[in-house]
C-alpha cells in the first residue's frame, strides 16, 4: 500500500531542492561563524530589496518560537506583558516561552484569530484608567500573526488602524509571519512587505515552512529597536554557529522570487481544496484565504478521508461535527492535491 | 469638616494595639534574624494548635504578593503554570509576579470568582488529551482564594471537590487566605482550618488585612512541599530580618482567639451594610457573605454617598450603574458603620 | 544567669522607641495604601532636604535584598549583568536574587571589599575589546556598598573617580546604604548625601539596621531611571500595602536628625572596641571606620568571649586564628560595650 | 591570492557529505516534526548503541548554548546554582542564558580549565557548613566540559572521583560535549561513552564541530531527570520543526563509526602541529590531547603566520607573548596541515 498523502502540516519534507544544490556547492567553502559571513550579508540585502529598501536590520534565527521569544524579549520592560489574541501562537503553542522569559501574554478574546485596533486600543485605556495601574502587567507591545493561525488576513486598512494605535500608545507593533509568504501570496492580500515595513516596529518571514530546512528572517524596521539585538540572540540560544546556513538558504530563496513562486502555488491548491470542500456542501470554520483550510466535518467523513490522507485535528465544531486543517505547502504535488479532490467529490 | 469615613479597603489603620503593645514590651529584647526567634517559634505553635494540630510547616512573610510569588515558585516546574480563576488575585493584580518568576497563569472564565471543580478537571484533561501538549504549558497546580476577590467562600464540599481532583491529577492546591479570617468567620461558612490542612497542600493565613500591621502565615501541609523552603522566601525577598515581628503579631493575633473575633465583628458589619443595601432596593453584584460588598449603584448615589464615605470603583455594571465596594475590617467602628447604613437608608 | 550580650548583628532589637511612640500615636488614623499616603509624602520631603535638595525620587521598600534586587532589575537589560566586589551581598548573601531575575552578577576580586575605579575601567574595556563581546554578559552598571560587607569606606575621591568611569561606560552607579548612617558617621568620612546624589544614579539609606523596624528608602537621582518604578516594586513583592509605616519610621528618624546621632553613637562604640581589642595586642581583618569590627582572634579567646558575648563567626584567618564580626548598632549600650571591653582587657 | 587557511575555529565548513547526500535523497520524504520521526528512531537506536546500551533518553537540539541551558534548567531548584570552572563555556561565552534562567554559575578558579573532586567537594562542603546558608545560592548540580575550552581531558580516574563526589551531594553531573568526539578519539583518552552512562547523569555528544551542520545529541542517563524533558525542549526554542534533520545526521554520522573517525583524523593533525610548534621552541598554554592547540608565540611570529593562516587570539601571556587557538576538525584537509607545519618549521 502507499503511504498516506499528508496535508497534516507545511513542514512535512527537507526542503526545495535548490537549496540542497547550493549547500553542497558551497559546503566546503570556509566562512566565519554566527551570521557574519557573506552568505548572510547577502541574504540581508536580498530581504531588504524585497522590502522595498530603506534603513532596515535583518537577522537570521533558526525557529519560531526562539525568534517570537528572542523579539519581545528585546522589548518588554520586566513589568510589561504583549497584547496578542487569545488563539496567538505565543499564547498556546510555545510552552510558556513568552512567560518563560518573565512576561504575561495578555491574550484578547478573537473568534477569528485575529485583533482589532479597537481592541488594542481599549486594552491599553483600561489599562491606564485603571487607578490601580501600577497593580497590573502594563501592556507593552502589540503581536498579532500574518497569516493567523488560522490562515487569515489582515487587509492594508486593519494594519494601518492597528499600526495607529500602536503608536497613539507607544507601543511597537510585531509581526509574527512564520507564513508571510502564503500571506503575501494569497489573492485577498493588499499588503507588500514594504507596507509592513512601515506599519510594523519589526516582524519576520518565516522560511521553515516556506522552502527551507529551517530558519525564520527577522527584520527590525525600528531604529530604536536594533541596539544590542545580537546578545539577545545569542542569550536565547538562537545564533547558530554555521549561520552561513541561514544566509544561504534565504539567499536562494529570495534572489530570483522563489519564495514567492512556491507560495503562490501552494495556496493556489489551498484554493482549490477548499472550492472542493464547499462544493460538497461543508462548511469551513473561517474563511481562509491562505495554506490553512479548516473544513467543519462529521465524523464519518474525517474517518474516509483519514484512510489516504493525513490532516490535523483542530477543534471540536458541535453537533457531532470537527474543524480539522488542511495545510498545503512548497512541496505539496498536483497528484495529492488532485487525488484528495477527488476523494472529497466522491464523499 | 470631618474626614470621610472610609471603607476603601481593609488596611487603612496601623495594628491592633495589643500588637502595638506587645512591640513596645519586647522592644529591646536581643534576638537572633530572620524568623529563627523565639517570637516565630511560640507563633508556629499556635498556628498549628488553631489547625488542629498535626504536621504542618509553618512560615512567616511579609506581603501577599510575595507569599503568592514565592508559594507558587516552590511548587511549579519551569514549564508548568498555575490554575486560576480570571479574577484571581495573581492573575489581575500583582503585575504579573508569577510571570516575572517564569510561569503562565491558565486563568479559567468565572462569573463569580469561583472555579469548580469540573472546570479545573477539563483543564486538565484537555492538556493531556491534546497530542501537541509538550508545546502547551502544562497545568502543575491550582490556586484558588479563600474567601476570593469578590468576597465569596466555597463549601466544605466544593473544596472537596476541588482537592479530589487536583489530587486526581496529582496537581498541589493553593489557597490564598489574604482574608482567611474574615472567611472562616462568616456565618455562611462550613469549613475549619483543619479542613484545610486536610483540603489544600498549603494555603496562607492572611495579617496584614486582620489586625496586623503587615504579615502573612504560610502553612505547607503537604511534607512534599517543604524542602529548602527558607531558601525560597530569602530569594524572593521574603525574609525580614527582624523577623521576630512576624512572630510577635501573629503571636498575639492567635493566642486567645483574637484574629477570629475581630475577624466575626467585621463580617457582622458588612452583614449589615449588605442588608441595608438591599433593603434600600439595590443589587449586590455577588452575594457575598464576607467583609467585602459589592452594591450595584446609580452615579446619582454613588456621589452622595462619595461625600461622607470612601469606597472603591469596582466595574461598570451596565446602564449607568456601577459596582463599588466597601469594607470593613478588625478595624471598622460601630460608629461608622450606623453613619453608613443611616445614610443608605436617607438614599 | 544574665543573657548573653549581642554583637552579632545591628538588627537584633525591635526599633528607636520614638517610633513605636509614633505608630501607637496614628494607629488608628485612615490612610490610602502601597506608599501614597501622608506619612510617606513627608518623609520623601525630609529625605530629600537631607540629600540637600533638588529632583530626587524617593521610594519606600521593606528589606534590604528586596530593594537591591527591584533596583538592579529597573536598570538592566536581560543580557547585562551588574558589576560588583566579589564579597558584594548581592553576589554572597541574597539566594541569588539577582540571578533569579535574570541577571549575572559580575564579581571582581576585591580584597578589602571595596573595587577601585581602574578595575571597573577594565572590566568594561576587557568586554569590548574582545571581538566574541556578544558571546559575554555585557556589564551593564556598577554595585558598590557603603559602608561595605567589611565595614570599610570610600573616599570622596575614590567615589568621584568611580562615578566618572561609570559615566565613561554609560554604565549607571548604585550604592548598597544597608549601613549607610554608620558610613556617613564615621569620622574617616569625607562624603555627604548630597555628594552621593551628584556622584551615584540611585542608592539606598537604610533603615532595618538603623533604628526601624525594617525598611529602606531607594533615593533615585538619575531622572532617566525613575519611570514606572512603582511597577518594578510591586511586581518584585516590595509594595508595602500599609505603607504608611514605612514613611512614619522614615520621617521619625529624619525630623531632626535622630538617624544620624543613633549612627554616630554606634561608631563611637565600634571604635572603642576596636581600640580596645589593638590595645590587647590584635589585629583587625581590615581597618574598619564603621560599626563593624572584625578581630582576628586565636580559638581560646574566641571561645572565652563567647561565655558572655555574642558574635558572629566571619572567616578562617589561618594558623588557627579566625576573623569574627561584633556589631555596634543605634541599640547597643553603654554598658554592653564597657563589659565588652573590660573582657577584652581582661584576656 | 589565495584564501587563508583558516584554523580559527572547527565550524567553518558546511558538512560531511554523506549528510548532504543522504539529506538529498530523503528529503521529500513526508515526516511527522518536532523529533518524533523515524530519522530521529534510528539516530537514538544507534546513539544508545555506542553507549554500550541500556536504558538511555537521547533528545536532540540545534546548538550548544541552548542544549546547555536547557539540559541545566530542567535540573536546578530556583535557589540553586550550577558548579563550573571559571573557563566553563556556561561562564564565559554563552551571553547570561544560565543566568537568564534564573541561576547562578558557581564559578571555581582552574588554572588549566578542569575541575577537581577536591574542588567540587569543598565547594558543596562549604555551603552547608555557612550557618546562613539558605541566604546563599546552593550548589546543586556540576558542570564539566569534555573536553575542555582548553581542549583538556579528565582521566576515568578524575571522572569516577567528580561522580562519587556528585553522588555524595546529591548533585547531577552534567557533561558539556561540543567536543565529545575528539576527546574519545585521543590517544590519550581512557574513556569510553559506555563509562560516561556510568558516571555522568546527563551529557551531550556534539555534531556541530564534528562533521553536521548543527545538532547535539543529548543522553540521559539518570532516569529521574527525564520527565517531561520535551517540554523543556520547546520552552528553551529549541524544538526543531523538521527535527528529522538533526535524526538523519546523527544518523549518518552513527551508522558506521563516521563520527569517530572523522574525530580521529582531526587529532592526529592536530598533534602533528602541536609537535611542530614544539620542535620549533614554543611552548604551549597547556598540553591539550585533542583537537584545538594553543601555542604561546610572540608577536612577530604570530604576524608572519597570519599572512596565510587564520587562527583565533586566546589570551595575552606576558612579555610580549599571546596564546593564539589554532583548531582542526573532521574537514581540515593534509593540504592545510602540511602548509601550516612548513610554515611553523621556517620561522
């Protein structure tokens, strides 16, 4: 029998080829270590032309978690805390690292994943209103995901609300993109990554689920933001000795457009998954218009499909009913976009 | 004109003056620092004795939010976080202690400031029943207050209840007594002390609230729990040196029983400021049945009554009415309390 | 038998009785809490007046490793550490309260307990000049004691060149005053309060060992350092909730300069038993002006002294000689100091 | 011209290429993440193998600094401290992430980089003897490094007298092996990774400076400190996504001695320069048996060398002389050393 197609996650396979080619072209070549070398120096002028130029930092760490961490790490005053949304990556899926590092998450409610300006901004009055201000975690930063976990967008007119009022507080704005491509990608999106450069203090561009083996670019747009940025780095175990791996895996990746190509494709056939899903008369639990798909489906029907597919449980719906995701990626084939297609028509 | 009458809080005045007393008699007694006194050693004793005795470890420190930090500290794995009701007292309004000590507060929904038992076994359950649980903070304890924020007590019962499942999932329970006293003194109350050794891992008995100028009485149960206790007080900046301090209010708080009568005089008076209240038509937001009420009150009512008494906001309650809360405490006098309850009646 | 006579430390009494007069006298007055009371905003004043005047923040905490551990991490990035002698308290005697909090205490060898301005100077040049400085703690500001452990001063001079190399580094100057009435009242001393605020960023004038029953009043002179200080001492457990207390001792021991006169009388003392132990043929571990002395003592007198007398064992000195500390304190009597010396003279 | 041949450090090439390759051919290979995959089954099957065996955990991580501190923090109480050389990698050149963890680096002085039994035994000895010990940090586990910063070795001997030492106190033993493989392949080595099981309670085999690109396997030998260790992995960042990359080299590296022997050839050529220096009249900061050789040169040696090879300054060694790093690792060709070796002999 064949192995299962699986859609469980976009971190499935190594990565594209081409940067398997370069690394062992480049492999013996002998480079100073922790991200000063050339390939890295290249790499950083690649992502700042891609976010239009200007006077930006770029650093390479190597996974998202580490690079959320190390970021509002650098931040936060001991008594702040980082507004995100309840459903935030920081705030369910990283064990505590935020807190680890001695900060509150303070999570807002978000029945879609994602926040409004006007939630941002009522938290932060309500924190200085407060008479007893002093008492409670001071909220210090803003993070909100682009894509959300839930594979959705903020539209250029949310961020520009958002960015306000980051900045009416003082506030700097982080963007967490360990999917940026696919967001940046998608046909619903009206944001560049020069617009983010401007509306955000600083975000990332995830690679590891994006064509490389690993490795996320952290571009810092906020000067005041930048000093010393490497101890922090290295404090929070993020400076990878052979950093010419980070460099040269994004150099590949952003030198002639590759980054955005695989994206486009991926949700192009996250597109399509989700037509089909509709088509069959399901429901999805957002509507998504990234990699992410999140069909509402009985039982009986996530039984048939996990015979030859592999996908994530996401959450009890109701009724019998499960959200489950659907995650396409840079890897993901026409053959199992096709096959898994079919099998929803046949359902 | 006279000073308003205030039932802001329940630490407006110094001590009892028998502590005051006390300290003046011992004054220029020599002894040896940090809570190894003869003072914190006679304390202990009674302590245990009210707790019915038994093997219990008892510690003296000096605020509430230092007893909580350092309590919860002792107990968590650095991966691990505390369950707690949303409006716990850690989660709202200690600027953010436990998360400067490095863990999450899971804090759980609670309309009235209690949390059940079903609830806190869900949280549980739900943590280990995810196959992402490693990337999650593990739930490792469970704090509730007793009586909570809002003035509110759990039956004998519901801490069974409660104790049955954190032991269930071998999670410690912690007990934030800050107004213990004012609890075990209400007439609503079913619950002893020595229930609580039995209930809780280990739990506070609150001073500085009860007649004391400052302290709180750590109890630790659970033999589990005690190892290098000191050790954490000192880091979290904990030990007095003059610890005999400690010793001696707690001393003559719990000699003759005077912590629970002064304890039982001021939920007498919030019983009857509550009573006046609602025979004067208004809602309490809670019904509480400890020195804390919370009367739901017209702006037009809260301003009058703003000119001869001191209470505290609380939370808008909707349609222009608001929740304030006024106290009483060891230290509320019959005087003010008729003053109060006659200008409620006059409403 | 008689009691022993104490010298093992300067906080084995309760408090001046002047306080104790005074908190009995307002016991029952009604203030706000955490410090924003009446008795808190006189002291300020008084303190301030005794600094000499000017823009000065000054703060109220409870104990002394509390107020070092909120202090250093007001001014500390996460990847800095805070330089100090090796036998500074923060790096022996406080559980590692800084550590905890997330910052290396960089210990310098220091055989007097005092550092000099030239290895401050070092240690920060040796940090930038090595090329993996982002693999180091980066030094991040300057700890020194005044009196030190050892009871020894810094000179005006001494001071200055300190300060400057500190502002050389950008590197903010703290000042440990646990003693710091025995330092300034010491007749070796060249340096005032108001030298202490022009030459240092923050310091602390301590009140546990100097009359009260506990505190320290945290003097900020740097305006850039002062912002959401109240945030640093809640979170680190150190916001008295009847802070008023804190501000009456502080204002009782500033009125009219009792604080000083208790100092001045202790170091009288100290100095006699110091004269009185070289008469008898001893030497001293280091050349204290200050309220402790340390003799270094073969076993037998050791022991002989300990009939009547207490003491505190410091160091082995070697050939069976050990250094041991006695204290003078605002408490100690004249009669215990006579007895101590008609002993000494008697060996 | 030519490029330098570099020496400065054993991480300045890409990989092995049989990692390349076999990353090559399995990399659309679909996998589930975070470490649980069959690449990770077989690198651990192959790991406890050259264990000798047994009932072993193996976690692997991307890199050193973080291995280290998440492998201490899951041992250490808040209170307690690591116990390291002054040289130890934790100390030096990890940029505060024990501290950031909240625990102090115990730091021993060891003039050649090795601690002794005698050391560790007082140091524990010390603690517990200090009557105020609860106000100090208490040692609770030792941290070696083998081999050392300085390339040194402990003798089974010194090993099995630190481990008894350990067990004594009741101290985890923890082994930093960046560098595990050119200590076992010295001549002079008579350890075994078997024996390091038997002694050690945790220790890492390093794969960054042995042949991978990043990676390092860490064994737990003490089954009381394995729960939940995942748990630590994520919260210190550490969780690789596509953890089958660090499975598949180690698995590489494991499979048929590939890592031993890529060791061994590294320490021959570097005792090959190690004699040429010694031929050549210079001395050596310390005997080291493995892969990094620290001779003492003056400066126009040090000048002329650096025209075609580059090696890293160490520490200034008086009279006008420097300890410079020259290192080799599985990639330094017999090119390279031979150039180097002709060079030494000319000067």
């Amino acid at each position: 029998m064949t192995q299962k197609r699986l859609f469980i996650c976009d971190y499935s396979e190594g990565a594209h080829p081409a940067i398997l080619e370069r690394m062992a072209q480049t492999n013996m070549r002998q480079s100073v270590g922790y991200g000063e070398d050339e390939f890295c120096a290249r790499a950083r002028e690649m992502i700042v032309d891609a976010c239009g130029g200007g006077d930006l930092d770029v650093h390479f760490l190597v996974g998202g978690t580490q690079t959320n961490a190390t970021a509002i790490a650098s931040i936060l005053k001991p008594y702040q805390g980082v507004v995100c949304a309840e459903s935030g990556h920081i705030n369910v899926h990283e064990t505590g690292a935020i807190e680890h590092s001695g900060h509150k998450v303070l999570a807002l409610p978000s029945g879609d994943s994602k926040l409004t300006a006007e939630q941002i901004d009522s938290c932060f009055a309500g924190h200085y209103n407060d008479c007893n201000h002093e008492h409670m975690v001071q909220p210090g930063m803003v993070y909100i995901s682009f894509p959300t976990e839930l594979g959705m967008l903020y539209s250029k007119a949310e961020l520009q609300a958002i960015s306000a009022v980051c900045r009416k507080w003082e506030a700097p704005l982080y963007i967490d993109g360990a999917r940026m491509g696919y967001g940046l990608a998608s046909p619903q999106c009206d944001v560049t990554l020069k617009d983010l450069t401007e509306l955000a203090d600083l975000f990332y561009i995830g690679g590891t689920k994006q064509g490389a083996l690993f490795g996320e670019a952290l571009v810092i747009c906020n000067p005041a933001l930048r000093k010393n940025f490497r101890y922090f780095i290295k404090q929070n175990g993020g400076m990878l000795a052979k950093g010419r791996l980070l460099g040269l895996q994004f150099e590949t990746l952003f030198e002639d457009g590759l980054y955005f190509r695989l994206a486009s494709s991926a949700v192009t056939k996250a597109m399509a998954i989700r037509d089909a899903f509709k088509a069959a008369g399901f429901s999805m639990l957002v509507d998504s218009p990234t990699n992410q798909q999140f069909p509402v489906l009985p039982q009986a029907v996530i039984d048939r499909l996990a015979e030859h597919f592999g996908y994530e449980f996401w959450q009890d719906a109701g009724d019998g009913m499960s959200a489950v995701r659907f995650c396409t990626s840079w890897a993901t084939t026409d053959e199992a976009v096709n096959e898994l297609i079919d099998a929803i028509r046949k359902l």
